[in-house]
C-alpha cells in the first residue's frame, strides 16, 4: 500500500497509461517492450512527485533527454550481435575454363565429324560437427564442348573445338564462428542491458524508500 505518495501500480491498475507521451526510439517495435519493462520494475514503487501529473512530466522531460544517447547503443550493439559476430556463408563462386583444341593436321582421309557434349556432375554435402554453423555445400560441373573435324582430299585435317568448363560451389550457412542460438541470446542480453540501464536513469523520478 501507499505510505507517501501513490504505487504506479495503482494508476495504471485504475486505467491510466504511463506513457502517453512522443519520446524518440530506435524502432518503432521495440516501444512497447521498453515501456513494459520500466512499468514492471517500477510497479510497486510510489512516485517521488505529489501528482501523477507531476511524475509524468519530469518523466517525459526524462525520456527525451536520454533516449538520444540509448537509441544509439541498441542501434549499436543491434548490429553488431546480429550481423558481425558470424560470419555468412551464403555465398556462391564461380569458375569458368575455355580450352581451345584447334589443329592442323595432314591425313589421307576425306570425312567431316561434329560433336557436342554437355555433361553436368552436381555433388551436395552436409558437413560435419566441425563446421558448425554451415547448413550445406553444394558443387556443380557443368561441361560444354564443341567439335568440327574435317579432312579433305589433299591430305590436309582440320580440327576445330572450344570446351567450356564452368565450376559452381554454393556454400550456406553462418560460418562456424558462432552458434546462431548462442548469438540470439547475447543479442537479447545485449537489449536487456541496455534496458536497465534506462530504468536505472529513471531511479529519482521514484520514492526511494519501499
């Protein structure tokens, strides 16, 4: 119960909203969550001002002053628990050869050939333990030749053909460096740190005796 001022609980518990109020945040969606948390751990508390009036304006005069400051650590820290500390492997490289088997040659023959080949070999891979984080490696060989040979009656052969090689690995998955599991919970860590540290800047607006 109430010794001095009022609990916050009790304004909110009668309908009121604690934060009715425009302050910046970094993501739209994540304003709720805040708000929420600082409402918890405040909820027993009574407010140091006689009016909640009075405790929702030094509130708000608050949270505009400090948000700046923690909207650039969640941007901060976001990005870097959530893209840097693994590396993506979603990537693909390609290789491409061109062999020339263009000749000249005598021969007593008189035939003309032509030949086309395309031959694809395709190999897919789960990796082992040891590669933690890569979900799948996947190869592909394709090969394209063309062939024209052609003798004639004085003696001489022609051979003309271009063989086309390209290689293809598909490699997908975070790398190795870290667990995706392991990186969400210090992503989340991370937010709830930072969480706390705005409720703790918010510490005088509260009677500090409870």
């Amino acid at each position: 119960m109430s010794k001095y001022t009022t609990q916050l609980r009790w304004y909110v518990e009668n309908g009121g909203t604690v934060f009715d109020f425009v302050y910046p945040i970094f993501d739209e969606a994540y304003r709720t969550t805040l708000e929420t948390n600082i409402v918890n751990h405040y909820y027993f508390r009574e407010i140091g001002f006689e009016t909640i009036a009075q405790f929702k304006f030094f509130l708000k005069a608050r949270m505009n002053v400090i948000m700046p400051y923690y909207n650039q650590l969640y941007q901060t820290e976001g990005l870097i628990t959530k893209d840097d500390y693994n590396i993506n492997l979603n990537s693909v490289e390609s290789h491409t050869r061109t062999v020339d088997h263009s000749s000249n040659e005598t021969s007593h023959s008189d035939t003309t050939s032509n030949e086309n080949r395309n031959d694809q070999n395709v190999f897919s891979d789960t990796p082992q333990a040891k590669l933690q984080g890569l979900d799948y490696a996947t190869s592909l060989t394709d090969g394209n030749s063309d062939s024209n040979v052609t003798s004639t009656g004085d003696g001489s052969t022609d051979v003309t053909g271009l063989t086309t090689e390209t290689s293809e690995i598909k490699l997908t998955g975070g790398g190795g460096v870290r667990y995706n599991a392991d990186v969400l919970k210090e992503w989340r860590t991370t937010f709830i740190n930072i969480d706390k540290m705005i409720i703790d800047e918010l510490q005088d607006l509260f009677m500090n005796i409870y």
